[in-house]
C-alpha cells in the first residue's frame, strides 16, 4: 500500500481530532492479530461513521470499516489508512420491532429482544461481534439465520454515496451472503421483525444455545468463528460422487451442505498447529491463536487446509472471514 502524504496525514488530523496513529489493530480483532493502522477511528454515532468516510475520500486515502473486528484477519503489515470501528451501539423495541445501529453487539440484542418478551432471535446470543457483521455476511447459529428477521437495512452505497434502505429481498441473502459482499456499502443499521413470545421459554432457549456452544466451539480462546463457510451443491450428481468416496453422513447429503469442520476432521487436521496458529482441537472449522501468532501463520494454514481438502474431496473451500490490509 502506498504511504500517505505530509498532507493527507494532516488533513485526517484536523478533521478527525480524536483519531488514533498507529494503532494495533490486534487491539481490535478477536483473533488478537494485525499491524498497525495508520488511522483508527472509533465512530460513537452513524454521523460520525459518515464523516470518516467523507474525510478518508476527500483526503484521497483508503479506508476499511469494521464492526466489531470478530470476523476479520488483519495483516502483519497493518493498513496504510483509516480503519473506521463503527461503536454506535444504540437500540430502540418498539412492540415486536427491534431498531439497532450496525454497532451494537448482536448476542446484547439477542438477551435484550428475549427480556422485551419476543422470540426468534434467541440464536444471536451465539455470534460473536456487531449486527452489521451479522447483516453483511447473514450470520447464523444453531437453526436461525439473520435474514429471517430482517425487513430493512439502511446503508450508504459507496459507488455514489447515496443512503439506501434496502427491503429484505433486495439484500439479496444467501447462506452467508447478502447483496453487500458483492458491492460496497457501509451498513448503518437494521430493524428486525420478531414476535412476541414467551420470555421463560426464550431464556431457556438461550442456555440450552450456550450450553450447546460450549460443547462444541472453543471458548475463551482467540478466534475469529468459523474461517471457511460450509461447502454448498446443487448440483445432486457432485454429491452422489463424494458419497462414495467420503462416508458422508445422510443429513449433510439432504441439506446439500457438507460442513468445513467435518471436511477438516476426517483428515485429521484438528489440533495442526503452523507457527502460533492452529486448528482447534474442538471443532475443525475454527482457527484459534495460541498466543502472539502471526496473520502469516493464519494464511499457511488455511491455505494448507484448502489445499488437502481439493486434493482429497475435489472442494474449494470458500473463505468466511474477511482480509483488511492484504
Ligand atoms: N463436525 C465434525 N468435526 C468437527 C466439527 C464439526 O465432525 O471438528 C461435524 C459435527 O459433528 C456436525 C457437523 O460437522 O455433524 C456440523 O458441525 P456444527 O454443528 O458444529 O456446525 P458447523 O456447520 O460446523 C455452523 C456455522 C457456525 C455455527 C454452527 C452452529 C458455518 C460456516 N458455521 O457450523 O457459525 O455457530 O453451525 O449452528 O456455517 C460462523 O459462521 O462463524 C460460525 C461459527
């Protein structure tokens, strides 16, 4: 990345007093990695997410917006830019609608919409990182998936910096997709619809999800989820051929989705360990940073990874989590 100018270094200064240099951005991801960032800035409001967009543009230099940095691999080298955190953590329920700024942190939304005495949302309380995370790659855990609770989505399209609130069919959602991984946008914000319900049956909903994740995700360790998304097909004459070869279960041959984890497992990947970075021994799909592990160490392996998985199953895994600074 080209280095910034005398001049736009001042310029960013001066329109962004509270700016921080040289940031770590290993402060800021869940996986405990990154160099630094030229520019960090902490957007308390959606105003102030706006701004540093304008600013970054009419200073001429790159910016990268991230929520809450739980999906992310930064590079060593850091970003020769403005990283722009957006921290506008603001909900409002009114009745059986939830309101919430990209910021805010998705399983808070979960515990709060089951306290407001609605349900469907419970399974947030499973994902890590911000709601406008969770919009841009449609998460989902344990049976729920963010778009079926969505009705709109507000975001600045960067093409022509126009304010779009777009329905939930024009998200265009897929299985950790949405039309805003195919141009770019900065999500704002997003109302869910969810239902009323009972808040004893939610609650409990919610422990038997946590109990659940505790059984099978790594807690407590640096990670960034899931690193690759669950092989899709369509395609029924591709998936009676790795009938044969790969005892696959019954489940995954009817869901068309065969998961990363289990791929990893079956070639005895779990617990492989490059540098400071490795496969955690409890589920194959997450990487976990031992301590001090480099976004180098993250790359040989995934790239190890995907390179035994095409070579034994004929499957391209595809990447889940995002790269700034590459
Ligand atoms: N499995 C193994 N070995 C492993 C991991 C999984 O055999 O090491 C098997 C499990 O036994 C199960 C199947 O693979 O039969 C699926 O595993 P799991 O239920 O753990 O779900 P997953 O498909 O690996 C998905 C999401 C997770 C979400 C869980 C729980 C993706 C890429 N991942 O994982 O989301 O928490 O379901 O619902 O879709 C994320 O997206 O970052 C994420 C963590």
């Amino acid at each position: 990345m080209n280095q910034l100018t005398d001049q736009q270094i001042e310029a960013v200064m001066k329109a962004l007093p509270q700016v921080k240099q040289d940031e770590s951005m290993s402060l800021h991801t869940y996986l405990k990695i990154g160099g630094p960032a030229r520019f960090f800035y902490l957007a308390k409001t959606l105003e102030d997410v706006i701004h540093a967009v304008s600013v970054s543009r009419e200073a001429g230099i790159p910016f990268s917006v991230i929520g809450g940095g739980s999906n992310i691999l930064v590079s060593d080298e850091g970003y020769e830019g403005l990283v722009i955190q957006v921290a506008d953590t603001t909900y409002k329920i009114e009745g059986n609608h939830v309101r919430i700024a990209a910021g805010a942190f998705t399983a808070l939304i979960a515990r709060a919409s089951v306290e407001a005495g609605l349900e469907g949302f419970e399974w947030g309380v499973g994902v890590p990182g911000t709601i406008g995370g969770a919009v841009y790659g449609n998460a989902g855990c344990f049976g729920g998936e963010i778009k079926d609770h969505i009705e709109t989505v507000d975001a600045l399209r960067l093409a022509d910096a126009v304010f779009v609130t777009y329905s939930n069919v024009e998200c265009r959602f897929g299985y950790r997709d949405s039309h805003f991984k195919h141009e770019p946008h900065i999500i704002l914000s997003t109302t869910l619809n969810l239902k009323m319900g009972d808040k004893i049956k939610a609650k409990e909903k919610i422990t038997e999800i946590m109990s659940k994740r505790k059984e099978t995700q790594p807690q407590g360790a640096f990670t960034a989820g899931c690193l690759f998304k669950n092989a899709s097909f369509q395609d029924e004459k591709e998936l009676e051929k790795l009938k044969h070869e790969a005892e696959i279960p019954l489940d995954f041959l009817q869901n068309k989705r065969i998961p990363a984890g289990w791929l990893i497992d079956k070639l005895g990947l779990k617990g492989k360990t490059i540098g400071r970075a490795q496969v955690s021994p409890i589920h194959g799909n997450f990487l976990v940073n031992l301590g001090q592990a480099k976004a180098q160490d993250v790359i040989q392996l995934s790239s190890l990874i995907k390179m035994k998985i095409r070579d034994e199953y004929g499957i391209l895994l595809e990447d889940e989590i995002q790269y700034v600074g590459f």
